[in-house]
C-alpha cells in the first residue's frame, strides 16, 4: 500500500512504527512458529552480536546524520544573517535615495532671487 505518494520500502517495513502506518488498521499479524523460536534458540548469543553490530552501525549512521544537519543549520543561519544585514543595507540605501530626491525636488521648487 502506498500512502502519500511514497513507495514502500523494506526498511518502512522492518520498522514497527512505519510498517504499522503503512499497512494500516487491517493488517493481520503474523502467527508465531514453533520452527522458528526452535531456529532462534540454535542461534543463541549469535543474534545478540548481529543486533549489537546494527545497532552500532545504525548509531553510527545517526551521528553522521547529525552532524551533516548541524552543519546545515549552521550554513542556514549564516545566510540568514547575511541576508538580513542585505536587507537593512538596501533599506538604508533606499532612505538616502529617497531623502536625496526630496532635497533636490525642494531645490528646484525655491525660486531663485
């Protein structure tokens, strides 16, 4: 099911959360396997390791993550502040332009003696 507009992804699914979203209120949940717990049992501290290793890894991805947002905000902030100081400076410009062209309307209006 595509909601959105946004495919689906194996990932989406392996999340609880979004597979929850995605498949909406009439998913059925699966049925528990006597095959499979008797698997999961063989493999022991195993799984433990591989759910260790993707959680470093995941943990890993989500500073990198971070840190390329941090720059982001930091580079956003900077053009923001750039573009206000643009800002006051054409407004101030503008003032004098403005200010000028009275002063020389004004000047042109005086009768000379």
């Amino acid at each position: 099911m595509v909601k959105g507009g946004r495919g689906t992804s194996s990932a989406d699914l392996a999340n609880p959360v979004m597979a929850d979203i995605i498949m909406g209120e009439d998913a059925v949940e699966p049925q528990e396997n006597k095959e499979n717990e008797e698997n999961e049992a063989d493999m022991g501290s195993g799984d433990d390791n591989i759910n260790e290793e993707e959680f470093e890894a995941i943990n890993a991805q989500l500073d990198q993550l971070n840190s390329a947002l941090d720059s982001l905000e930091r580079k956003n902030d900077d053009i923001h502040a750039e573009l206000v100081e643009l800002l006051k400076s054409n407004r101030e410009a503008r003032e004098q332009f403005q200010e000028s062209q009275k002063e020389q309307l004004q000047s042109s209006e005086k009768p000379n003696p």
